[in-house]
C-alpha cells in the first residue's frame, strides 16, 4: 500500500464510520417514531401475498410507469442504485489497492457489462428526472407545479448524488483502463474504455476518484441522517415497506381502492354497541393516534406531487393538496416525537399522562409542537387547518397516483370521525343531511313511502322482494334513484331496458334505506353503522338461503355500488354487485338488447370517482354508449373522451359528502368539470351516476348552456337508441339551477 492508499484509505474509513453511526441513529429514531402509532395487527395478515404485490409493484414499478417517461427513468435509477451499491463497495478495495476490486464476482465480464449497461441508463435517467424537476420547477413563470409545497434542495441533492456517483465510477474504470489494471474487454465496457482514453495514466488515479465516490456517497447519507423526514431519500428504504404493509395487499392490480378502513381502537374494530369515547378512540384527534402504518406512509413520501397534481380540489384552489397534507402530518408527527418518547401525551379524556419531571429535558419548540390541536385553523395554530380537511372529495385520485401506496383518503376520514363524532365540528350545512340520514333514512328527508313513486306509469310491474322469489337481480334503486327528479328518470330507463330485455329483477321498496355512503365519507361511522347493518339485515333475507354468486344486486349510484359491494362484507353482508353499466353491456353483447337507432350530436363520458377509480370500471359505461352510438349498424361516431379520462378522471365534486355541504372556496369543480366537457364539442354529457349528473346539470345551467349540452345517464343514451319510441318523460333535459 502506497502513501496515496494510506491517506485514501484513512479517510474512507473515517467519513464512514461517522455516516453509519448517523444513520444507524436516525434509522432506530424513526422506527421509534413510528412505533408511537396505533397497533394495526392486520397489516401482518398473508405475509406471501405482500411480498409478491411488494416485489411486482417495485420491481415492476407498476404504478410509476403510469407516467411514461418519468416512471421509466426512474426504473432505471432505482435499478442502477441497487446494483451499483456494488459498486460502491468496490471502491473500498480501490481506495486500499488501485488494482482492487470485488471477490468473487470481480473481474467476471459478465459483471462488467452489466454494471456497465445499469450504470450508462441509470446515468440517462437521472440526467432525464433531473430536466423534468427542473422544468417542472414552482418558481417557472406561469403554469402550475406538482412539486409547489416541494423541498426543492433535497431532490435537486439527492439527483445530483446520484448522476456524481455514477460519473465517478466511469472515472475510476478509466483510470484502471489508463493504468492498464482494467480487467473487463471493451465490448463489455465500452464507455470506461472511452473515458480511459481521455485521461493520464496516473497511478494513484484509481484510489483517489474511488475516495471521492465514497466521500459522495456518505455525504448523501450524512445529509439523510441528520434530515429523518427527507422522504424523498428515504423512501428509497422505506417505499419497501410501506408497499408491503398496503390496505388491501390481494387486491389484484387495476381493481380498485377497496372499502374505507373501519374505525378502529388498539387495532381492533369498534363495536358501537359497547364504545365508549372515554375509553376508546373514536378516530384520530393527535398524530399519534394513527396507526403505525399511518406514521410510515407521512415518514414516506417523496414529496413528488403526483397526488397534488391530480387533486380536484388542489386543481380548483382550495386549501388541500394531499402531499401538503401529508407533509404537514409528517413534520408534526417528528416534531412532537421526543415529547411522545419521553412519556407525554393526552389521555383520551384530555389529561396528561406524563409528570412535569418526565417533560423537564423538552425544548420550548418540542412542548409547543405537542400543544398544537391536529385540526385548527392559523388562529388556533392547529396542524391541518378544517378547511384543508373539509374540501376532500374522497375522490380517490392521490391513492390511485401515489407511488408509495400513501393511503391519503383513509387518514383524512379518520380525522373526519373524530372532528364528527367527538367535536361536533362540520360543515354547518351537512347537518341537515346527517338529521335527515337518522331521521329518514335518506338524505333528503324525503317520506319513506314515496321510494316507489319512479314506478307509476311505467306500463310493466316492478315486483318487490317477497312477491317474487325467483328473481335474478334485486335492483338496489339507491336514494338519489328513487327521489331525485333527474334520478328517477335514470331508474325508470334502467328499469324499462331489464324489462325490455327479459331479466327478473325486483326492489325492495319501502325496506330499502340509504347505503351510508355519505354519512361514513362525512365521518360519522355511527350513522353508516346503523344504516348499514339495517340494509345488511334485509339484503340478507331477501337472499335467505342462496348461494353466493346468486345474491347479486344491480345498482344505479357507484356510492351504493361501492358500499353495498366493498363495505358490507365488514358488517356480514357478501353480496356479487354490479353496476347498471355492466348489467346493459352485458345484455348488449349477448344481445339481449339491441341499439337501433345511433345517437347523433356527439356524446361524451364522464367517469364517476367510485365507478371508475375506485372500482375501475371504466369500459362497461363505454362499451354501452359506442353500441348506441353506432345503433342500427350505421356508421356512427365514436364516444369523444375528454383530456381527464379513465383513471385520470376529474372528480365532479360531490364525493366523501361534499354534495351536501357549500364550496365557497376557489373555482366550483362542477364548473371546471363542465368546461373541459363543453370544450370537447360533445351535444351530450353521459354520466354513471345520479350525484355527478346533478353536479354536470348545475354547471351546464350555470354556464347558460342548457339548450346546447345535455347532461344524461349511460341508461338513458341507450334507451334512446333501443326504443327510439321511448315513453315521454325518457328524454332529460338540464333542469334550472338552484
Ligand atoms: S381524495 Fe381526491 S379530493 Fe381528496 S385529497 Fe385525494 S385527490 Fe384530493
Ligand atoms: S404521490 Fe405519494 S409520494 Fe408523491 S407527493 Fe403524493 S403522497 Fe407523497
């Protein structure tokens, strides 16, 4: 060993020593950290299953290549940072030995040119990634930025490391090439044997660059060490586990979001027959009562944006954007943390569990942080601000985009349960909705026996359950779909096609009451419950004693297609649900229905957020509005899809019970909505659910446009195409606002 390898190696050592013994300190921090969280033992549920979904979903990175070029460039990167930790470790034999290199597999060509390939994409990769963070930069003029809210300098850091050691390890190849120590041919490694050629045969050349590499290296991981909530380095270790640990591990990919999380206290379900709030947790009021899997998703974020950027109400300037959110929690969880450690904390009926002793050693800046009340406006100084947490649509969009598995919707429901059930504290206008919910069983207040009236002057009978034993379907006409003017229209067409295409179906009339929907997306899981287990009770009666691929229920509303389908097997109710949609695909393509006549103007489609995205059912709707597009054989036009589509769908803005309380802040969603339909030249707006055809009808007839678009259900498009004769009354046309 030469003077050179001394001092290289020296150093080497040193800078490590102080890198692993900073990052074993924030590793054991931030497991503590999220240890605080609330017990979820059924994250440990069906371990093989997990590691498959975690190995396909990072292996495969089936969510980031969503985005074409950045989710391939970003493979490359996350590929090249595993195999080329190799070399990294290589380079601890270089700074000992200019001629060092890896046991065993160092020296084999095969090694060289795969590390050669990984490292020349991975290059291309980050040089890519790094374009786009900087032309996607918030401070460009004019347009709008996933990474606003973003801490630029950590990602424009964590890219530059990344390209720095990858440049460094051509380096080192090259001075091994211009010392002629190099072991691998040319074709294997064709771009070290090129740098090579530029530089000077310098024997201490190789231990030097190699010191340099790792300086780099455990400089990034100093600066990671000593910022535990630079998630945008971190989640290089923990996407892993948080994927691993997702909600629904066996759902297969493109199935869906899956049902909400059920309240729960100390992991286990909440039974509201014996909760009591003084003993056990009724949703989240302190970042500490989220689960622990909660406390890792905020500690993994990657401060990326996807989910900001398809947020509808970040789109329409409101206060939320889930990775705002997300970033708040996760400052709050590692700010309060030592407080947590040391004992503190509130009990739940708000006392202080620790002694004065025990707090002693806490900084102002800590002991303020833990006063901070999770939900409160800048006055209050509280951590989400009601506004923030108010304006989700629990249109599912963020999950859907994250590439980390954050589950956004889950954790802002849960503080929603606590805000509703303990404080009280919501939007003074759904009030009126959750009366009318416990009151009546719908949240119109509507009379229970007016929930047959769409059945008058049909001209056919709609048995109800019990008159007929035989049926197929027991048709779940939903609360919008039984008083809802425009509604009803949309059940009378879906009633008319099953009948015109010889399917059994029945209602269940009076016993029917609503699914719960907005009552559990408000937050108050006491009223789902109740009207969930009544519903849970008579679908169980009416399907007494039939298999369970015979217990099916065709709905009109995705909300109730949702909850009866997702929600109610939490509550005992299993049931084959489909929406209207697939039901009149189907009897389109068996050709129990036949389209006759097309349906001219041009049409567009709208994707429901509980249809489409959280249950993805995206071609039924289609395949249903192209045949009567094209009815009769006739050539026809193709559905017109607006630039926001499919999985990329703009919610409405009526989900998680925004449809029941104002927007007062920003740009009205509908409105945005109504304009990017308008802008595709469409005569007709169809839509799959009774909430966003109110929505679409409001902001057509604000717009003034009533006379030149038409906001209709899939049903009712059809309609016109297979009975162009339809009964009047059939045909809908945007009623006036208000
Ligand atoms: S669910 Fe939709 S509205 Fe709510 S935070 Fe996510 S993207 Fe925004
Ligand atoms: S998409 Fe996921 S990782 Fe990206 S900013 Fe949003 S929450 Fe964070």
């Amino acid at each position: 060993m030469g003077s050179v390898q001394i001092v290289t190696t020296v150093l080497a050592a040193a800078i490590t020593a102080v890198a692993v013994w900073l990052a074993v300190r924030a590793v054991l921090r931030m497991v503590a950290v999220i240890r605080l969280g609330q017990p979820a033992p059924e994250r440990f549920a069906d371990k093989g299953t997990r590691a498959k979904t975690m190995l396909v979903e990072t292996a495969g990175h089936t969510r980031m290549l969503r985005w074409g070029v950045v989710g391939a460039a970003h493979w490359f990167v996350m590929v090249g940072f595993i195999v080329l930790s190799l070399l990294v470790l290589e380079a601890y034999f270089e700074v000992v030995s200019p001629t060092g290199g890896l046991p065993l597999i160092g020296g084999l060509a095969v090694y060289g040119l795969v590390t050669e390939v990984i490292a020349v994409l991975g290059t291309i990769g980050i040089v890519v990634l790094i374009a786009i963070r900087v032309r996607n930069r918030p401070t460009r003029p004019g347009g709008r930025s996933r990474f606003t809210g973003s801490t630029m300098w950590q990602g424009y850091f964590v890219e530059a490391v990344v390209l720095a050691v990858l440049i460094m390890g051509f380096v080192i190849r090259g001075f091994k090439v211009a010392t002629d120590h190099f072991e691998y041919p040319v074709w294997a490694t064709p771009v070290s044997h090129a740098v090579g050629a530029l530089l000077p045969a310098w024997p201490a050349g190789v231990s030097v660059a190699a010191l340099i590499k790792i300086a780099i290296s455990m400089t990034w991981l100093i600066v990671i060490a000593l910022n535990v909530t630079m998630g945008v380095a971190w989640h290089r270790f923990l996407a892993f586990f948080n994927i691993f640990f997702k909600r629904e591990p066996a759902r297969p990919a493109g199935s869906g979001l899956g049902p909400l999380r059920p309240m729960t206290s100390q992991g286990k379900p909440l039974d509201f027959e014996e909760a009591d709030p003084e003993k056990d947790q009724f949703g989240v009021a302190q970042v500490e009562q989220f689960t622990w899997k909660g406390l890792l998703d905020f500690s993994t974020c990657t401060e990326c944006g996807r989910c900001q950027s398809q947020c509808p109400a970040w789109n329409t300037g409101k206060p939320l954007s889930p990775k705002l959110l997300v970033l708040s929690l996760r400052d709050h969880a590692y700010a309060k943390a030592p407080y947590l450690l040391a004992g503190g904390g509130k009990d739940l009926t708000g006392e202080e569990k620790a002694t004065a002793a025990q707090l002693a050693h806490l900084d102002v800046l800590t002991l303020a942080e833990a006063e901070k009340p999770l939900i409160g406006d800048a006055e209050a100084g509280g951590v989400i601000d009601p506004d923030v947490l108010w304006s989700c649509t629990t249109c599912g969009a963020c999950v859907e985009q994250c590439p980390v598995d954050i589950e956004h919707v889950d954790h802002i429901v849960d503080m929603r349960r606590y805000q509703v059930l303990i404080e009280s504290s919501f939007p003074s206008e759904a009030g009126v909705m959750l009366r009318n919910l416990e009151n009546k069983g719908n949240p119109w207040g509507a009379p229970q026996n007016t929930r047959e009236d769409w059945t008058k002057g049909l001209g056919f009978e709609v048995p109800r359950v019990g008159e007929v034993d035989d049926f197929e379907y027991l048709f779940w006409v939903g609360c919008a779909g039984a008083f809802e003017d425009r509604a009803k229209k949309t059940t009378r067409a879906v009633a008319t096609l099953l009948n015109e295409a010889g399917v059994s179906f029945a209602i269940l009339g009076e016993g029917e009451t609503c699914s719960g929907d907005p009552a559990r997306r408000i937050g108050n899981e006491f009223v789902f419950q109740m009207l969930a287990q009544q519903n849970v009770e008579t679908l169980n009666e009416a399907f007494e004693g039939r298999d369970q691929a015979k217990r099916k229920i065709v709905a009109t509303c995705p909300h109730c297609f949702n909850t009866l389908g997702n929600e109610y097997g939490q509550l005992g109710g299993e049931f084959e649900v489909v929406h209207h949609t697939q039901l009149l695909a189907h009897l389109v393509s068996t050709g129990r229905l036949t389209p006759v006549q097309p349906v001219d103007g041009g049409v567009t489609y709208h994707d429901p957020c509980y249809l489409g995205r959280h249950n993805r059912v995206f071609a039924a709707p289609r395949e249903v509005l192209g045949s009567a597009l094209n009815g009769g054989g006739g050539a026809g036009s193709d559905l017109i899809e607006m630039p926001r589509n499919s999985e990329r769908s703009f919610c409405c803005g009526a989900g998680g019970a925004r449809m029941w309380m104002e927007e007062k802040i920003g740009k009205r969603i509908n409105v945005d909505r109504v304009e990017e339909a308008m802008s595709t030249g469409a005569r007709t707006v169809a839509v799959g659910c009774p909430f966003c055809s109110t929505m679409l009808n409001d902001g057509v007839n604000g717009k003034g446009a009533g006379e030149q678009v038409e906001v209709v259900d899939v049903a009712s498009v059809l309609l016109r195409s297979v009975r162009p004769d339809t009964a009047p009354g059939e045909k809908q046309t945007a009623p006036t606002a208000g």
